[in-house]
C-alpha cells in the first residue's frame, strides 16, 4: 500500500511508485506476504498486490480457495484491505484485515519506529462459516461474476472497489469504479464491517477534486487501467 515521507503523504507515494514503474527488475517490486507490514516496501509492491499477482502464482498450485478484497476511499482518506482463506476442514476461514487512515501529523513520532504513522493497522482473526458464505454472497451480489467492462479506470484521489479470488483454482478479477452503475450496486461493505475488527466506518463515497499539478504538470496520484485480466500493465502514474 501507499506510504509518504513524514511532511507530506502524497509526493513521497508518486515518487515511490514511479521508481517501480521505470525499473528494470520489475520482480523487486513484486508482492510477497508480510511486506505490507513495512510503508516502504508496502509502496514499491502496491501495484502487484492490487492485481493479486500472489494469489495467480498459488492458484496455479491448487489449494484452499482465497479471495482479496480493496477498498479505496480515497489514498488519502482511507485505505482497506482483506485477505481471506478457507480453512477447508473447519468450513470458516482466515481474515487478514488491514486499514490506514488520515495521516495525523501532529502525532509525535517514537523514535524506536519512526515509521509507525504510515503503518496500516492490521488485525488478524478466524472468520465462521456463516461469515464466509455472507461474503461470498456479497460478492456475487454485487456483480463479481460478471466481467468488468473492458478499460474500467479507477483513481486514487477518488473511490474504487477490487476484488480478486481463487476458487476451486480459478482465478477471477473485478474492479468497480466511483460513478458507475456497477459501483452502486457493491454490498460488501456490511458483511465486511462486520467481521472486522477495526470497527471503522467505510467512508462514504462522493465527488472528489482531482489533485492540483506540479511545476511538470504531474498530477500527484495515480490511476489504475482495469480488465477483466487485471491491472498488470495497465498503471499510469502522473
């Protein structure tokens, strides 16, 4: 996910990604578990963790279903994630929550890990089997089966929903972007409020400004260029 320097939130994030776009080894900025413990690695790996690509390489193998879920509502404002998988003997599953909020800058910062205000807040639990099947019905519910329509865009500085699964060892992505009809339809935000265990509203979507240009004429966010596929090889940065 994203992470700024300590005096701003948004410039450290372009510069950030930007890096991972124009680099050669690409494979550095691949997601592996755990690293969105850390805001800096967090920032270089975001775009692979929102195209799933962990959970494309272990679909391949076979094994329990899993599914991740975004919620952006605004990089400013809040950022949700959760990651699911089923614990196939007992019927419930996993849940990996993780949530990041306005950055307050009049927080001191503990030296012994000054990188503690950009840390998403991450909370871990065991979700039932009446829990799971509400998510999965709120998935489907919401359009998950049926394809997005080709070239969705989405924006950081506004509202967007993505959504990914392995089920039965097929991978299925989705995206639902602020301003559609398909947006108005998601319901997840109930069932996974619900298993929680932050307990923070989901922000409610509306109108947002498209962030102001630099001196360049960059503007300081990004977008995301969604297909049915995914969103790998489909990131603009400004």
């Amino acid at each position: 996910m994203t992470t700024p320097a300590p005096l701003s939130r948004k410039r450290p994030l372009i510069a950030v990604l930007a890096a991972c776009l124009a680099a050669t080894a690409l494979a550095a900025c691949a997601y592996k578990e755990g690293l969105g413990d850390n805001p800096i690695t967090r920032s270089f790996s975001w775009f692979s963790y929102v195209n799933g690509d962990d959970i494309r390489s272990y679909c391949k193998g076979g094994g329990p279903d899993r599914y991740r879920i975004i919620y952006n509502g605004t990089a400013e404002e809040q950022v949700r994630t959760y990651d699911v998988t089923v614990d196939q003997p007992a019927g419930g599953a996993s849940l990996v929550s993780q949530y990041r909020g306005e950055l307050d800058v009049s927080v001191a910062f503990p030296l012994n890990d000054p990188l503690k205000p950009w840390r998403a807040q991450k909370a871990s639990r065991v979700i039932s089997r009446g829990e799971l099947r509400d998510l999965r019905d709120a998935l489907r519910a919401s359009g998950f089966d049926t394809p997005m329509q080709g070239g969705t865009r989405v924006y950081s500085w506004s509202f967007y929903w993505i959504a990914m699964a392995c089920e039965g060892g097929r991978f299925t992505y989705n995206g639902w972007a602020y301003g559609t009809d398909r947006f108005k339809s998601v319901t997840l935000a109930g069932p996974l409020l619900a298993m929680d265990l932050h307990k923070v509203p989901f922000t409610r979507a509306g109108e947002t400004e498209e962030p102001k240009r630099d001196e360049r004429g960059n503007r300081e966010g990004y977008q995301l260029y969604l297909t049915p596929s995914g969103s790998q090889g489909h990131v603009t940065v400004f």
